[in-house]
C-alpha cells in the first residue's frame, strides 16, 4: 500500500486489481465486460469514487472539476448515460463486492477486530444495518399524488471492521419509502444464492420485527437482534440460564424464551447499571450466546449512523445524483467503496504506533470516566463493555487529508505520516466500577 506514488493512483490501482478480482471469481466470462473506449470500466469506477470524495454539488460540477483539477475529460453524454447503463450496475456490483473482500483483508491482516472481546460471535458476520436517505435529484418527476419524497437506500455496517455495504435501493423519491419490505425481498433473493452455512446477524431497530419472517429465515442462517416493541404480544415460556458472572452479561435481570403463535424467539431484559433505565431487546441468536452480547451488539447499531454522518457531513452526500434507478444503485455501491477507502485509511494510520490512539478515542475516554463518576455519585456505574474499543466516526482531519491529497497528487505514505502526527498519548482507563 505505502508503495503507490500517489493517492489518485492508489485508487486507480484499487479499482484495477477489484476487477481483477471480479475476473479470477468468475466462474465463467463475465457477461458485464465490454470494452468501451468512450469511458471504460475502471475509468467509470475511479471517476465514481473521486465524485464521492470531492466536494461537489451536481454532477457538472464534478465533470468541471474532473477536467480542471485532475485533468480528466469525459464528455457530459457520455457520464450520465454510463451511470444509467444496466450493464454497469452489474459490473459495478461485482466489482465492489470484491473491493469490499479486499479491504476486509487488509484490515483483518493487522488485527482490526472490534468484536475481539466476544469471541461467541466468531462464526458469525455481525451487520449494522438501517435506512439511509438524501434528498431527491432535481428531475425527479412527481409520483401519482403529485408528491416526491427523499430518495433511499439500505446500507450495513460490518461490526466488527467498520466497512460499509450496499444493501438495497428503497425507493428514488416518485413514493413513499417502505423500507422493510425492500429488506425482506432482498434477503430472499440473497438466499438463492447464499451459503446457509454462514452464519449472518443482522442488528436493525424495531420496525423489522416479524416473527414469521425471521423464523424461517434461521434455516438460511440469517438472525437477527432488535429492540422489543412495547405493544409486541408474547407468551412467556421458560428462562434461559446464563452466567451471570460473567463481565458481559452485566445489568442482564432476565433472558427468557417466548412465543408467539407457534414461534419461539428470546427476549433479554437489560437495566443499564449507570441510568437504571431498562432495555428489552429481542432476537433469534440460540440461547448458547450471552444476553449481555446480545444487548451491547444493539447499543453497537449505532455506528452506521456515525458513517452516514460522513456520508452527509464531510463528503456531501445529501442528494440523489438521478432519479433513475440504475444511476442510484451505482452511487450507492460507489458511496460504499469510497467509505471504505477513508476507513481503512484511517484505520492503518491509528495502528501504526500502539502506544498513541486517536483524539477522539482519547475524549471518548476522558468523557466515559466523567460519567463514571457521576455515576458513582448516585450509586450506579458505566457498564465495563463500553471501555472496550469501538469503531469511531471518521475524522474530518482524515477525510479532508484524502481530498486534498487527491488534488496535490500528495503521497498515501506522506499523509498517513501526517494523520500518525496527529495520534495522542493513551489515556489510563478506570473503567472499574
């Protein structure tokens, strides 16, 4: 990584080897590849990602920045027709899946694990997911009732990297969002082709619960945690034993199992030792994993919202680039992948001295024992899990530190140098209560 002269090129260089990827994958000649002299493929892709990455408003303005700071050329025509092309979505689908892999790689290579302190979880992928919407594109025509709505997407977030997926588009802002139905459908057609050997647990809120859906999507090893409903009807049927022991199950009152016409399904009852408010969350995992994990994992949700902060904040993200569905399911995977790219730069850059960790850890640090503290004073403390690691928010510095070394042609090692620049001395943790 540290050998690429640039960041521009290291992008170019990602793109070629994730289609290069696609092509060993492939079990036979992809029927996406074509050869397109106008704007091929790699150059569609590498265009996609610095959109998402430069401060712009509109596509023209891209384009005009393309050729002004990067000195890239691409006809107007030619641009928006390749983001509407059919052909592109599905190569642009491949493409980041195996874009994805590779970061994953990477980043599992130096020992980013987040989820390292629950080791119950191990065989399974543990996704954040929710909806994820911006404002509609300009020409968006007026759906039956003469209304437009947000355009949306469905992400998840890989809890235990912090890298970004494309789910599914909800809808381009011609009707009202329905958002669980396009979840559902989408898992069903995963299904078709996916191992039901992997184990994947999907953590999302309250509006996803569905007894029957959930129950029969255990045989494709499909789970899922969410937070009760408080008008959800349910018989109670037998405690489940735990240790309650054991560090991770602390302010676990109960975990039980419950039914609902027929469908069994556990319920852990969780009082916050610092605020003695009580969570009730729900799930599908066996009764064989910790209740404690099961309601840190939901808290644990809450990292997607920090990545579409990003998203909105720092790359500008906050409008559709088309009302036409293929141009959505392109900006959607090229907003994944370039998220990406920022978390894995910073990432790499937080590990390269052990000893120092990012300001942000640092007050997130600092504020947990002041709330210690204050809780100590009313007879309660900080649950112990929430001093373990966790994926932090993107900072600005780094993210603006990718954008302007994209327009100086600044070296990747040269600025990863300055984010290890910016890294802080650790703070003594108390966390004991």
């Amino acid at each position: 990584m540290y050998g690429i002269p640039d960041t521009d090129a290291f992008i170019f260089d990602h793109c070629n080897k994730s289609m290069g990827q696609c092509r060993i994958s492939a079990e036979r000649y992809p029927l996406w590849k074509r050869a397109c002299p106008g704007l091929n493929d790699i150059g569609f892709i590498r265009l996609g990602m610095l959109r998402c990455i430069s401060l712009v408003d509109s596509g023209r303005h891209f384009l005009q920045a393309a050729e002004e700071v990067h000195e890239e050329q691409c006809p107007l025509s030619t641009y928006f027709k390749s983001l509407k092309s059919p052909r592109r979505v599905r190569m642009l689908e491949a493409v980041e899946q195996q874009s994805y892999d590779i970061y994953s790689e990477t980043l599992s290579s130096h020992g980013i694990d987040y989820l390292k302190s629950f080791p119950e979880l191990n065989d399974y992928t543990v996704l954040a997911a929710d909806g994820h919407f911006i404002d509609h594109a300009c020409h968006t025509e007026k759906g039956r009732n003469g209304k437009v709505y947000a355009a949306g997407f469905i992400y998840t977030l890989n809890l235990r990297n912090g890298l970004l997926r494309p789910f599914s588009l909800i809808t381009n802002g011609t009707r009202r969002h329905q958002e669980i139905p396009v979840l559902r459908d989408e898992l069903k057609r995963e299904n078709r082709t996916k191992n039901s050997t992997q184990k994947c647990l999907y953590v999302y809120d309250k509006a996803v619960t569905d007894y029957a859906f959930w129950n029969n999507q255990i045989e494709h090893g499909n789970l899922m945690i969410s937070v009760l409903k408080e008008n959800s009807v349910a018989t109670f049927v037998e405690s489940i034993h735990f240790d309650t022991s054991h560090e991770l199950n602390t302010g676990i009152e109960s975990y039980s199992t419950y039914e609902n016409n027929g469908i069994r399904f556990s319920i852990v009852n969780y009082r916050d030792p610092e605020t003695k408010k009580l969570h009730r969350f729900i799930t599908t995992l066996p009764g064989s994993i910790n209740p404690g994990t099961i309601a840190m994992l939901y808290f644990k949700r809450w990292t997607i919202e920090k990545a579409f902060n990003n998203s909105k904040s720092n790359l500008k993200e906050t409008k559709a680039w088309s009302s036409d569905n293929n141009s959505l399911k392109n900006q959607m995977r090229l907003t994944a992948m370039s998220y990406n790219l920022l978390r894995t730069v910073e990432e790499l850059s937080k590990i390269q001295d052990p000893e120092l960790i990012h300001p942000s850890d640092k007050k997130y640090t600092e504020d947990l024992e002041k709330r210690q503290q204050a809780a100590k004073k009313r007879g309660g403390f900080v649950n112990p899990l929430f001093f373990n690691e966790r994926i932090a928010r993107i900072s600005s510095y780094t993210i603006r530190a990718v954008q302007n070394a994209i327009m100086t042609g600044k070296s990747l090692s040269s600025f990863i140098n300055a984010l290890v620049a910016k890294l802080v001395p650790r703070v003594n943790q108390i966390g004991e209560h």
